[in-house]
C-alpha cells in the first residue's frame, strides 16, 4: 500500500485533486468528510464540542451549525486550537479506519489521505509521498466567495488561520500550481499519477528501488530542501532506533556537482536496529537492497585518528542499505552503526569538502571519468569501481584534515 498526503489551502482546488485521483484509481481518504462525520448528531464529538462552546453552536435540529462555529473559533486561537484537539484525534481514529479497511479490501491500494492541516497538524513526515495544491489567495478569496457564500471577511480569516505558502513548500514533494483552468489541473493530476504514482506503487508492492541516474549534474540549490523532508520521514520511519539522520554525500556540499541522488545516513546503534526498521521504510518509500552489506570503500592504511584504530577491521565496514521506491525522486539509504569507520567517514567526507572548495573540481572530475567508465561498461559497478582509488586516498587525507583540526561530528 502507497500513503500519499494531499493537502492545500482552503479554496486552492484540492477537492479536484483528489476526483481525478479516485477516477484514477486512488482510494480518497477526505479529512472534510472525516471531520463532518465526526461531529454528526449523536455522536462524542459533537457533545464534546457544546460542552467547549455551548449549545448555541447547534441548529434547532440539533445539528452542528458549522458557519457559526468557525466564525467563533477561528476568530480567536486559544478556541481554534480547543476545536482541533476535539476534532483532530477522532478524525484520526476514523482514519486509521478506514485505511485499515482499504488495505484488507484491495491489493496494492494506493490511499490518498486528503488532509486540509496537513502542515499544521506535523503530518507530513508520515507520508512516502506528499502533494500540495496551491494558488493565489485572491483566487482563493473569490472562489471561497462565490462557491461557499461567505464574507471576505470570513474568507480571510481562514486562510490566515491555516499554514503559509513558505510552510506548505517545505513539505511538499510535489507542487500543483493550480493558477490555470480547472482541466489543466485535472490533466496535470493525472499525468502525475501515471506518471509517478502508479508506477511508485508498483515498486513498492515489488520491493523494487528506482535506478540511480549516473550522470553528474550541476549542483541544484533546492537538493538541502529535499533532503531535509527526507530525513524528516526517514526519521519519523525509524523512530528511536535512529541514532541521528544526516544529509550525506555531495548533494549535501552547496555547490558540488553530482549525481542526483540524495544519499542518507541513518546512524543506529547496532544491525539489529537497522534490521528492526526494514519493513517501516519500506513503508515510508525505501525497500531494502539485500544484496548490499557493506561499504565499497575501505581504506588500505590506518588513519592516524584515535577514532578509527580498528579501520582495517572489515566487520566494522558493514551496512543496511535501502533505496526509493518513487520515480520522481531516487534516494539512498545507509543505516551505519555509530561509530564505525564507514558511519563516521560519511560525516566527515561532507565537511572535508565543504571546508576545502579546492577539492570540488578534482573530486568532480573523477565522477566524470566514472561516469564514463559506467557508459562502457557494468554500469553501477563500474562507476563505484573507478571511484575507488581516489577514495582510498581521500579517505586518509580527510582523516589528516580532521586531526589538523579537532573535528568531531556535529549536530549531535
């Protein structure tokens, strides 16, 4: 099963979304619907709910009247955040719900949780995938206007009560600009699922990671931003087992050409941790790759560092290694034992070219030559193996640098 989390200001056009989705295929999972359900006559959370705010809340029928309550709480943020702690923890209950009935009744169902507070609520780390529809807020005003009949006044309100546009971009995996017509929309949505999602599912019903692309690229300045949500699910996934989670790799150096692979340390404090939260990442999106044990890369002479007098212990070498599942955005994994050779080399590579700019173009150009070697031959192998050389040798001057300095991991 793929999790995905749509989200989007009100009146952004998510509702579209979310019908070309299930046209698609998707099971909707609609936190509205949720939210409204969970507040019918009768049930806890509408008494909860007139014990907050009074029985002037309800309609002669004794129904919710809903305009009235949001023109209360939203006005105010101590009774918006009493509002939610009624409503968010039963919607949630009845969301597990219903996703526990899709998973039983289809196979390989892909659930799109239609969640308006995605962002306010901390959900997103929860997501292998997260999507947010998004559009002016003048449009959203006057659609809100004109589809809802309330006041400008009431629409304002709001959007200003639900997270901004900088919020929303900091979770967003994928970034529906819904500025056009309501059939761009609909024609964009669904060429994303065709395109990303279903094939995301598919490998993740099979187990299957996506190719690493092997060509370097320029830097991209958005690759910290992708790594930090990243990490953010990786952590969510891995919970205390994680020691730490770390951007790694050259997409981790502003400015360092590279592959455009975000690679990933998840530092835990033994194999049995890393082996404890295979399925969990695999379920946030990264299946494991069995056949990788260890690292490629190990150094042919000790390093001078006190940290790393076992270096030439092989066993001290090993890894977990997982990759993404999604087509849209190829990561790796490794899950390295604090401490180790391997978990503290990753850590200190990233700083070592981050301190020394002048390593940048060396180190890029050997990429080049690998990337080259892998054209030619065994592909994946062969770029590794081309590496391997100027590795080694890096591996002891970084370690020269390090002692130079007094460098120890940081972020601790």
């Amino acid at each position: 099963m793929l999790r995905i989390g749509l989200t989007g200001g009100i009146g952004a056009g998510k509702s579209t979304v979310a019908a070309t989705f299930s046209e698609c295929g998707g099971v909707i999972v609609d936190g509205d619907v949720l939210a409204r359900e969970v507040v019918e006559p009768g049930t806890e959370g509408l008494a909860a709910l007139v014990d907050a705010f009074g029985a002037e809340i309800l309609q002669p029928d004794g129904a919710l009247d809903r305009p009235g309550l949001a023109a209360l709480a939203f006005s105010d943020e101590t009774r918006r955040a009493t509002l939610n702690g009624i409503v968010h923890p039963l919607v949630a209950r009845r969301r597990a719900e219903l996703i526990e009935a899709a998973a039983a009744a289809a196979d390989n169902p892909v659930v799109v949780e239609d969640i308006p507070l995605l962002v306010e609520s901390g959900m997103a780390p929860m997501f292998p995938l997260v999507i947010v529809v998004h559009t002016a807020i003048e449009t959203r005003v006057a659609r809100l206007l004109e589809h809802r009949g309330m006041t400008d006044a009431d629409a304002r309100a709001r959007i200003a009560a639900q997270a901004t546009e900088a919020q929303r971009r900091a979770v967003a995996d994928v970034w529906l600009d819904n500025s056009g017509t309501a059939a761009e929309l609909v024609a964009a949505a669904r060429a994303l699922w065709q395109q990303r999602i279903a094939p995301f599912a598919a490998n993740l019903q099979a187990g299957r990671s996506v190719p690493a692309p092997l060509r370097v690229v320029a830097s991209d300045p958005t690759w910290p931003e992708q790594a930090a949500r990243i990490t953010a699910r990786l952590s969510t996934a891995c919970g205390h087992h994680a020691v730490r989670v770390d951007h790694i790799g050259s997409t981790a150096v502003p400015g360092m050409d590279a592959k455009d692979v975000i690679d990933v340390q998840v530092t835990v404090r033994c194999l049995d941790d890393a082996d404890a939260v295979a399925e969990n990442l695999r379920a946030a999106g990264y299946p494991r790759w069995d056949q990788v044990g260890a690292d490629m890369a190990k150094p042919d002479a000790r390093s001078t560092s006190a940290a790393l007098d076992h270096s030439d212990d092989v066993s001290l070498w090993q890894k977990r290694f997982h990759a993404s599942a999604d087509p849209g955005r190829p990561t790796h994994v490794h899950l390295r034992v604090d401490g180790w050779p391997n978990q503290q080399f990753a850590l200190l590579f990233v700083d070592w070219l981050r301190a020394n700019p002048a390593l940048h173009a060396e180190y890029r150009e050997v990429k080049r030559d690998a990337e080259r070697a892998a054209a030619s031959g065994e592909a994946v192998a062969d770029y590794a193996e081309a590496k391997e050389p100027w590795l080694v040798d890096a591996y002891r001057r970084a370690w020269e640098w390090a002692d130079s300095v007094g460098w120890r991991p940081t972020g601790r």
